[in-house]
C-alpha cells in the first residue's frame, strides 16, 4: 500500500478529486495548507502600502490506495493540477505499513 500527498493550487482541487474518481478512487482527505517553495512568496499591495506574503494558500490532497492503483493516480493528479506555471505543486508518494478500519476492525488493503 501506498499514501500520496500532493500539495496543489486550492482553485484545483475539484478538478483533481474528478480525475481521481474517474480512475476508480474515492477516499481522498483534504487540508487546508499554507506554504512557499521556490517562488518564496510575493509582493502585495494594500490601501497604499506593500507587504510580502510569505506563505501561499495550497491544498493538501492525501490518498491510501494499493500499489496497482499508484501510477494511474498520480497521472490524474499530475494533469488535473497543472497549470505550467511556477507553484502547481509537487506529489510525495510513500509506504504505508497497515492500515485499520475502526468501525470494522478490517486491516490491509481491505480497509481502505
């Protein structure tokens, strides 16, 4: 089993969450998210004065899925999210030991 995070544009993620349900999946959580990579934030003006904004609005997308459904997700994630410009984001993709469901005590990939 797998876990993806990616870290989009929050204006994307429906676009995203319809892409991952068109390739089967459907248990997704998201985050709300602030942060900055390499384009370090940017400059604003407001009512006559300039201050920096440091840390971007994102949304974090996470998603437990098995290993045959991993490529296929990301290929989603990866279109759905881009926009070709600085700051679409990045995919971390890492293992996952178990998984539990609570309500049923199934474990594996069953409870997914």
């Amino acid at each position: 089993m797998k876990k993806i995070e990616a870290i989009i544009k929050p204006f994307k993620l429906d676009e995203v969450k319809e892409a991952l349900q068109d390739v089967g999946l459907q248990g997704i959580t998201v985050t709300e998210a602030k942060g900055f990579g390499r384009q370090k934030g940017h400059t604003e003006l407001y009512r006559g004065a300039e201050y920096v904004v440091d840390f971007l609005p994102k949304v974090k997308v996470e998603i437990v899925l098995s290993d045959d459904a991993v490529e296929a997700a990301i290929e989603a994630i990866r279109k759905a999210a881009q926009t070709g410009r600085i700051g679409d984001g990045k995919i971390f993709v890492s293992s996952v030991e178990e998984v539990v469901r609570i309500r049923t005590g199934e474990t594996g990939v069953e409870a997914i």
